[in-house]
C-alpha cells in the first residue's frame, strides 16, 4: 500500500490530550493502526494518556524533546525511538526551541 501524506491535509491540533500548545499532523488511520507524521511546536506538549488496546511508536526525526513513559523520562532527539507499549501511560514534551518531528506508528492489538 502506498501512503502519499502530501494528499493528506495537515490538521493543528490544540492540547492534544490535554497538553500545552500545539501539535500539527497528517494523520493515516485504518482499523489496524494509525501512521501520523507530526510536529509538536515549540512549548507544547502532549499530555498524559494510556494505550488500552495499541502500542504507540514515535520515531524522532529532528528536535528534542522528552517523553515520560509509566513514570520514567527518556530524552529525545533525531535518530531515537520512544515506545509506549500496551497498557502503559506516555506524555511527549517539546524541550527545543523548534519543532520536535516525529513519525508516529500506532499498531492496535
């Protein structure tokens, strides 16, 4: 299957799950998961929320941010991988001073 997210119109999106700022995205959803690339803005952030039937996979591909996952901190930065298993709660925190990009991949299960 080809995705072209150039065809897919970009949305913004304030306090995602009841963070700060905001977050813009092109979001691929299907019942088997969501394919989202996205950048969450500088000061923002996503809030805090718990996958009860996926695991949420966020590829870093510039910026810096922080991601708490089940109460632990993991910095972020281009080239690393976060991911918020089944079951467990994750927030996502822009630290730079740009946007922090990411490609998210939410896999249900």
């Amino acid at each position: 299957m080809r995705i072209d997210f150039n065809e897919i119109n970009e949305v913004t999106v304030p306090g995602m799950n009841g963070g700060t700022g905001e977050m813009s995205a092109r979001m691929h959803m299907s019942e088997r998961g969501k394919i989202i690339p996205c950048r969450i803005h500088p000061a923002s952030s996503i809030g805090a929320h718990r996958h009860e039937t996926s695991d949420d996979i966020n590829y870093v591909l510039s910026g810096t941010g922080v991601a708490t996952c089940d109460g632990v901190e993991e910095p972020l930065s281009a080239g690393v991988c976060h991911v918020c298993p089944k079951g467990s709660e994750h927030a996502i925190v822009n630290t730079g001073d740009d946007d922090l990009c990411l490609l998210t991949v939410v896999v249900e299960r």
